[in-house]
C-alpha cells in the first residue's frame, strides 16, 4: 500500500512539473522577470491606481495613442485620439477623438488599445507576446523606469503593420481622479 501512495504521488509530481510552463519557453525572460519586479514595486507604490499611455501607428502615416487610466486595479477610463490622419479622408470628428467612462469601456470597437490593467498586460506578454516561436522574433523593452514600454512579436516574412503586442510610452502614478 506505501509503494502505491508513493507511486501515486511520483506520478502527481511528475504530471505537475511537466505542464507547468518553463521560463525557457519565453524570449527575453531575465529583463521581464525584472520588468514584473519593477512593476510589483511600482502597482504597492501607487496603490495599484495609475495611468498609462499606448501608442500606435500604422505604415500609412496614420497613427494614433489611448490613455488608460486604473483605480485600485480596474480600468476607469479609456481616452483615444488620433494624432496623425495623414491619407485618410472623410473621418466623422467623434471618430476622431473620445473618451469611455466606466460603464462605457470597450464600446468603441477595433479602435484604441484595449482596456487592460497593467497585471494583465504582464500576464498576455509571458502567455502570448514573448513565447518563444520559430516562426517570428520578440521584441522586449522596459524604459519606463523598469516597466514595461514595448513587447510583442513579428512574424517573419510580415511586410507592414506586422507587430503583434503593445508600446507604452509612458506610466505614471494616478493622483486624484474624479468622477
């Protein structure tokens, strides 16, 4: 009977270690283990409430930035804006520019960067952006004094608006947010 509780047990452990996911599995793991530090000292800091600007732009000269802003660790607020329309024409001016309260984030659709808080955008670039493929290559960077700036991927062979991921351009501290 001990030799099957041990068996069982060998076994359980064995199954556990092997579907766990490695480190070796991720591109560019040391500077984002110390990225996801950074980000741990920074989310006690400011009490898991700070802003974050994301900017984007795509081989047509069009480019655009979305400004999200996080309470206590849930999205508030989602600001868009486009701040170059070079080539594109005939644009409604509510396109333009607007802003998602709480009960209206993500209602504008396939516009802007999602609506996530910085935990999750940590978790999606170890679970999707940084695994290691052999079809593309990843990009890692932490210029946001230590937090995250620019992850994701490009597949080889992609000719235009190939990276899959996100930049952040800046993350700052939310002080007092209103309404």
């Amino acid at each position: 009977m001990k030799h099957k509780i041990y068996l069982i047990a060998f076994l359980m452990i064995g199954v556990f270690a092997t579907s766990c996911s490695s480190d070796d599995d991720l591109d560019h793991q040391n500077d984002f283990k110390k990225s996801q530090k950074a980000w741990s000292e920074f989310k006690e800091v400011s009490e898991n409430s700070y802003t974050y600007k994301v900017v984007a732009s795509s081989w047509t000269g069009v480019s655009w930035e979305t400004n999200i802003a996080v309470v206590r660790g849930k999205v508030v607020q989602r600001h868009f804006k486009y701040t170059s329309t070079e080539g594109m024409s005939d644009i409604p001016q509510e396109a333009l520019e607007w802003t998602e309260n709480e009960a209206e984030i993500g209602t504008h659709k396939n516009q802007g960067a999602e609506a996530l808080t910085l935990d999750e955008i940590y978790n999606k670039a170890e679970t999707e952006w940084l695994i290691k493929r052999k079809n593309g290559k990843a990009y890692f960077e932490s210029k946001n004094n230590g937090l995250i700036s620019s992850c994701g991927y490009v597949v080889n062979g992609c000719m235009d608006d190939c990276f899959v991921g996100i930049r952040i351009e800046s993350i700052g501290v939310l002080k007092d947010y209103c309404c």
